[in-house]
C-alpha cells in the first residue's frame, strides 16, 4: 500500500483531466497565480522538485505544467518510463478536486505500473460532482488482481478529520496582506515575496475564511480610497485638478490590479462562486465612483473641466488629447459617462453650433460656409476616434448637421446656389449636394431650387426675342451644363434627372411654335454644304442633342414644316453636306416620333433617286433624237403630296430654256400620261459662264438672277422697271435678286446710285472690272435665306394643318361615341392631339364643325352634343 501525499498541503492543485480528440488523455492544470509571478515563479521549491522527479521518471506519459498531484512510492519503480497504456475514458473535473483527508491504498503486482494506471484506477473510485465541489464515496473501492497484468487494488478512504491550521495564523496572515495591500497604495516595496502572499491567501481559503479576507480587504480599500476625496474638493484650477484625478485615477487601477493579483485564489473560486458579489476589479470600480466621481463637488470641476477642454479645443487651441481620451475613458469604465457627461455635452455642442450657424450664414458667402461645415464635421468625427466614446457619434454629428445645416437650408440655398450654377463652380455644388444628403429633407429642398433655377434661367433664353440667334446653340450649351452638374455633383440622382426633364418641357413651351422653328433652321444651318465646323462624328453627336431638345417640344408639326422647307431647298439647290448625315437626322425622327411623321421626308429623297434615273433616260433620248443645243438640262421630279407647297411663278425664259423645257415635256409625259407637270421657277437653279476683262468665270446663280443677267447680252444699261417687264419676275422678288447681283459680295452688276437698297429709277450695267480668286462663284446663296413671306405662309400653313387635325379628332371622336358632353369631348381631343391648343380655338371648332351638320347640340341640354351622321 502506497499513501498519495495530500495536495493542499503541498500547497499544490490536482490537475483536471480530459480527453484530446485523439482519446489521449491530456492533464491540463487549472489557472493558478498567473498574474503575478516572482522570478522564480509561483510554484514552491518542494513542488519544482515533484516536477523533476516525475520528468525524470516517465518519458512517455505527458506531465502538467504545474501538477497538482504527484505519485510517491516506496519502490523506485512506482512511475515506469515505459508505460504505453492511456486512459480511454472521456472525465473531466470541471472543479479542483480535493483529495485532503483521502487515504489511497493501492495493490501493486509488479514493479513496472505506470502513472497513468494508476490515475486511472483513481478516477473509477466512484468521485462524484457536487454542487459545491466534489463528494467522496464512503467507501471504498477495489480491483481484484486475478491474473498477471490485470487491474490493480485501489482502496480510497476518509480521513476522519481535516489538519488544523496553527494558533494566531489566520491574524498573522492577514497582517502579512494588509501590510503588502497598504504598501501598494502607498507606493513603497513589499516585504514580502509575491508568491508568499499568493499562497497565504490560498491557505485561508483553503479553510473557509473567504468571506471575512473579502470584507477585510474591502474595508482596507474602502479606507484608502475615502482618505483621497479631500485633496479634490478645494482644487481652484480646472486643467490641474483634471490632472490630478487623472493621476488618481491611474493610480487607482494600478494598485487594483497589483491587489487583484495577490488575492486572485479569491476572485477566481469565493468571489466566482458569490454571484451576488462583485469581482475584485469592480469592488474598486464602485468605491472610487462612489467616494470619489460620485462626490458633487468633484463631478461638477471634472465635467466642466473636460467640456472647457473641449470648448478650447473647437476654438482652435492645442490641448491635451491624451488627458481627455484618459478621463472620459474613466467616465465610461464607471459607467457614469452617459448620465453624467454625454447629455451636457451634446447641450453645449447644440448651442454653440447654433450659434455659430446663425453668425456665419450672415457673414460669410455659401462656398466658405459650406466647407467650414464640413470641416466641423471632420473634426467632430475625429473627436469620437480620438478620446470620445463610439456611442457619441451618432447624436453628436445629428446635432452640428441639425444646427449648421438642417436650421439653414433654404437659406443656403436662396443665398448661394444660383451663383455656383451660373458660374459652374462643380466642387462646391459637389459638396453641397453631399452635406444635404446627410440632412432629413436636404436632398428634396435641394431639388426644389434646382427646378426652379433651370425653368427661370430656361425661359430668359425662350422668351427673349432677342435671342433667338442664339437661343438652340444656347440651350444646347445649358443642356451640357445641367448633365454635367448632374452626373458629378449630384450622383446622378433619377430625381434630378426626372425634374431637369420636367423643367425643360415647361420653359421650353412658353413660347408656343418659335423653339420648334429655330431648331429646325439650326439643324439646317448644320446639314448645309460648307459647314467645316464639325467633323461627322461631331457632327451626329450635335444631332443626338437636338434630339433631345426636340423631345421637349409640344408643337414637333411646327417643327416638320420648317424642316421640310428647310430639307427641299437643300436637296433642290445641291446645298446638302452629306446625304449620309441628311438620313442618320431621318432615321433619328423616325425613331421619335414615328414613320407618319417622316413619310413625306422619306419621299422626298425618293424623289431625288427617281429623278436621277429619269434624266439619265432622258440624256439617252436626246442622243437618240439629235437634238443639237449647248444648254445641259436637269429636272427634278417632285410628288406634290410631298413637298412643301410652292406658289407657281410665271416668268419669261429665253427661247432656248422655253424649247428644251418642252422636250422634257414631250419625253416624260410619253413615258408617264395622265400625269400633269407644273413647273416651279423659284427652284431653279443655273451655270454661267461669263467673260470680263480679268478673265473667264463661271457663275453660280438662281434661275432668276439668270434671267437677269442674260439681259446685259442685249444691252449695256437696264433701269428696274425695263428689267421687270423683260423678264415678269414679280416685285419684291427683282429687289432681292438685283440686291444679291449688286450689292453683295460678288457685285457682277454696277447699281446708279450706290446704296443697299434697290429704289426705282436705279440703273444697272454690267461690272466689266469685276474679279474674284475663284473660277465658279456662288451667288446663288440668296435662294436658301427665308424671306419674311415664306416663314409666314409656312407658320399659316401648319395652323391650316392643325385645324383639319382638330376637326378630324372631333368627328372621330364622336362617330364613336354619338352622344358627349363639352368637357369630356374637350378633355379626349386633347388627349389625341399632339400639339396644344388653346381652349378658345377648340370652341371655334366645334362650331365650325355643327355649322356644317357634322355635330348638333342637345335639344335640352345645350352642353351636350350629338353625332350627325
């Protein structure tokens, strides 16, 4: 029979054994004094030497790092180095087990049992768990060693009583403590070795006087703590005293943590074990709250101290970040931060913010009042990284947003907004947009003044006549401006997107009809031949943003009636750039508004193509019938249904023109009867060529300014009455062309007197000393500008259109329905027409139409109409 030495008075624990997921047995210690460690550790020198003796022993069986129990045997064989054998049964001690008192008897066979036999023998012994530790069995148990090799005899009984502690020991430990706890807070050495201390503490632990060393301890900490109070109250200086309690504070929790460790054998099993008693660490916590932050005096120059700091700090004082970050620390450790700081400082952040905002929306333009808003936040940001608590963030950004932004939103923005628009300034509306997304309502207070800048800054360039030159080129430079504002400063937003939309199509509709027309002569202008100012990929990306203007417009008729006159006098002239750009501008209508809206446009250039293939036939046909003569002769085909409408012009051609004119005549009706040819004169266009002193030239010229300078052939000398009776133009038209061939830039004609106007009575000759650097000269210019005439009869004849369009609307209308009240008939054409009309124009149609019997109104209620069929 083998004794086990009692381990508590070896001062030593017992390690808890558990099973590794390879089923191996590993023997892991409980936590001791790890905290505090003299230089040679905690562990006894008589426990070192049990350490050594066992490593000398066994080789394979893994020891703990500080065992708690240690085999003894009599035989030098009692821990054989060449045990193989682990134990297999998952047990852990979930407690220290404490083995004092246990009297182990063990049957030994041979002298080669190894340790982990018998720890396994000891664990089968029947130990139970208990609340409060672990029961022994009364009893005993044994193993029988019926064969070689087999089980040993293991006998496990009770002492009958415990080992005294001596006389006076309890006293004399606790003087030894609080000696050692009394040196910590007053900052001297210790007499005593830590590990001393640490083990005298597990002594009287060991023999139940936990709770009266904790009350001990407590009135020791209590006493020193309360003792600290009076050098604060009558502290005069706010920094100093806040160094002071700093210096106290840190103090405090260096001594705590020195004391927690020699009395960690407390804390860790009575204090664990009392859940109604705060740990060491927070016994010290609640005593300096209690006795020291919780005192008025001391709370109020400590919270006032740190808010002064702050205050200095916002006013752009350098201080001391790490005493802030050290106090409020404090603050919240003691869990009075909330309570008894936060909530004044969001007060006083609340005021002076307001403050602030107020004085500087007054004194300072929106640009440096935006960015000094967003460094405010910058450095409140900082301040929650730097010293101030994370739950601070929130409220405290919430209050410097609500003050200096939230307070004066519509002010910032009637101050400043149309200033950085007009003047494009991209970074500060960037950060203005950023600063009122983080304000409830910002963005949509933002979009507001948004729409309503661009509808006035829209209708300025609208509705001013003056403008009208300018007025697309300008809208497409506005348009440019707007996206680009929109794509960096205001990410994008839909809403933003949405509304510059909607605040186009307001303004762009103010003035009903001349938008429309001004952007179809500015699609002219680009489409023209001897436009160099855009490559074609400039030129197709100019055409994707009329577009978009043209999206706008309500009246897109006006629009197609200008742009078809427009596109004629091109095609007909031979003015077009390209036919590729004139088709790319067809296809692009045709996508928006549809194939009806483009029909006529694309049957014009039909047209075009058929009358290529006809002359051809009719170059054969003259080779064919030798018809000599020196004039070339080119004829267009028009279809009357698609082009614009022209007023036919008698005027007297030479006899040459009259008799190839017929020719055509013969040959084309031959091919084609039953069809009717008009011939149109003001489209006509003809190659001079002409002979003056400097040389020979070739001339460019309408077909009227052709008739006329043929006449010089006859005479040298002509007045505008003789010119106009020789070749019948009509008036106004002679002006322009005598006005084009003698007061322009290529004067081939002299005028008597000289002036910019044809009078009556002028005389014209012919310019003899006539020059120019180019061989072909164009005058021919004449015949693209619009006269006042024309864009009158163009705006008569799109209303004339309007009115059918209305009348059909009407009678389709009420065909299918027969019976309609005013408002309901009124509120349907509107929702078919494409254009606006105005609701007095819309009556007079009305009544037009039951003037002619195709509508009659009710007998008995007048504002009811009835379909006539």
């Amino acid at each position: 029979m083998r004794r086990l030495d009692s381990i508590k008075e070896k001062n030593t624990h017992i390690a808890a054994a558990k099973l590794s997921p390879s089923g191996r047995s590993i023997y892991q210690p409980r936590p001791a004094a790890s905290d505090v460690r003299s230089d040679s550790g905690l562990t006894s020198p008589k426990k070192r030497k049990i350490h050594s003796a066992e490593r000398e022993d066994s080789a394979t069986e893994p020891v703990p790092s500080s065992p708690k129990a240690a085999c003894h045997s009599s035989s030098s064989a009692s821990c054989s180095a060449n045990s193989s054998q682990h134990i297999q049964k998952k047990l852990r001690f979930e407690e220290p087990l404490d083995l004092l008192g246990l009297d182990v008897k063990m049957a030994e066979e041979s002298p080669t049992a190894s340790c982990s036999k018998a720890k396994s023998a000891l664990l089968a012994a029947g130990v139970a768990h208990h609340a409060n530790g672990l029961t022994k069995s009364a009893g005993s148990a044994t193993f029988a060693n019926s064969k070689p090799g087999a089980a040993k005899k293991l006998v496990i009984k009770n002492f009958k009583e415990k080992p005294k502690l001596p006389e006076n020991y309890t006293h004399e430990t606790w003087q030894k403590l609080k000696e050692a706890v009394e040196a910590i807070q007053n900052s001297t050495s210790i007499k005593y070795n830590l590990e001393e201390l640490y083990q005298a503490v597990e002594n009287l632990c060991s023999h139940k006087i936990s709770a009266k060393l904790y009350k001990q301890l407590r009135v020791v900490c209590e006493d020193h703590i309360k003792a600290q109070i009076d050098q604060f109250r009558e502290y005069p200086f706010r920094v100093l005293f806040l160094k002071k309690i700093d210096k106290c504070w840190q103090d405090h929790c260096r001594q705590m943590i020195m004391i927690r460790s020699i009395f960690l054998f407390l804390d860790r099993t009575y204090v664990l074990q009392n859940s109604m008693l705060p740990s060491i660490w927070d016994m010290g916590l609640e005593l300096f709250r209690f006795y020291i932050i919780s005192d008025l005096k001391v709370q109020s120059k400590t919270i006032d101290g740190i808010l002064l700091l702050i205050e200095r700090e916002r006013s752009g004082e350098a201080i001391d970040r790490s005493l802030l970050r050290s106090l409020l620390s404090m603050l919240s450790d003691l869990q009075i931060y909330q309570d008894s700081f936060e909530q004044r400082f969001l007060e006083e952040t609340n005021r002076l913010y307001a403050a602030e905002g107020q004085r500087l929306m007054q004194e300072r333009e929106v640009p440096e009042y935006l960015h000094h808003v967003n460094k405010r936040l910058e450095e409140e940001a900082d301040r929650v990284i730097t010293y101030l608590d994370q739950s601070t963030q929130k409220p405290l950004i919430a209050t410097v947003e609500k003050q200096l932004l939230g307070e004066h939103l519509t002010a910032t923005l009637q101050k400043g907004l149309n200033h950085l628009l007009d003047e494009n300034r991209i970074q500060d509306l960037s950060l203005l947009y950023q600063l009122f997304s983080r304000v409830r309502g910002g963005v949509q207070v933002l979009l507001q003044h948004w729409i309503e800048y661009i509808k006035a800054f829209g209708s300025t360039i609208v509705i001013n006549p003056e403008k009208d030159k300018t007025m697309v080129q300008e809208l497409l430079d506005f348009k440019d401006k707007v996206d680009s504002i929109i794509d960096v400063c205001f990410m994008k937003n839909e809403k933003f997107v949405n509304a510059m939309k909607e605040a186009f199509e307001t303004f762009i509709n103010k003035r009903p009809n001349k938008p429309a027309e001004l952007i179809a002569k500015y699609v002219d202008s680009k489409l023209r031949a001897g436009n160099k100012e855009a490559t074609d990929e400039e030129l197709e990306k100019m055409l994707d943003k009329i577009m978009i203007i043209f999206r706008f417009i309500y009246g897109k008729d006006v629009f197609e009636a200008f742009y078809k006159k427009d596109l004629a006098k091109r095609l007909l002239v031979g003015k077009s750039a390209s036919v590729d750009a004139e088709k790319s501008m067809l296809s692009k209508l045709k996508h928006e508004c549809g194939a009806a809206f483009t029909s006529k446009l694309e049957g014009m250039f039909k047209d075009m193509e058929l009358s290529k293939d006809i002359m051809v036939q009719f170059k054969q046909y003259m080779q064919c019938q030798n018809i000599p003569g020196n004039i070339e002769l080119t004829v267009n085909i028009l279809t009357m249904g698609y082009w614009p409408t022209y007023v036919p012009m008698e005027v007297h051609l030479p006899p040459e023109m009259v008799r190839l004119q017929e020719i055509f005549k013969t040959f084309y009706l031959g091919k084609h009867s039953g069809r009717k040819l008009q011939w149109q004169s003001t489209l006509g266009h003809c190659v001079l060529k002409a002979e003056f002193k400097e040389g020979k030239k070739e001339l460019q010229v309408s077909l009227f300014q052709t008739l006329v300078l043929l006449m010089f052939n006859e005479g040298e000398e002509f007045c505008l009455e003789e010119i106009k009776l020789a070749t019948g133009i009509e008036d106004s038209e002679l002006r322009r062309t005598l006005q084009s061939l003698a007061c322009g830039k290529a004067r081939v004609l002299t005028k008597t007197p000289k002036s910019k106007d044809v009078e009556d009575g002028d005389k014209f000759s012919c310019n003899d000393d006539f020059k120019h650097k180019l061989f072909r000269i164009k005058i021919n210019q004449i015949q693209m500008k619009e006269t006042v005439e024309e864009q009158a009869s163009t705006t008569e004849r799109v209303f004339q259109d309007r009115q059918y369009q209305i009348d059909a609307a009407i009678v389709r209308i009420m065909k299918m329905r027969k019976t309609l009240s005013h408002n309901l008939l009124v509120s349907e054409v509107y929702n078919q027409l494409k254009f606006p009309v105005k609701p007095a124009d819309l009556k007079k149609r009305i009544e037009s139409l039951i003037d002619r019997d195709y509508m009659e109104r009710d007998k008995e209620n007048p504002n009811q109409y009835n379909y006539v069929a």
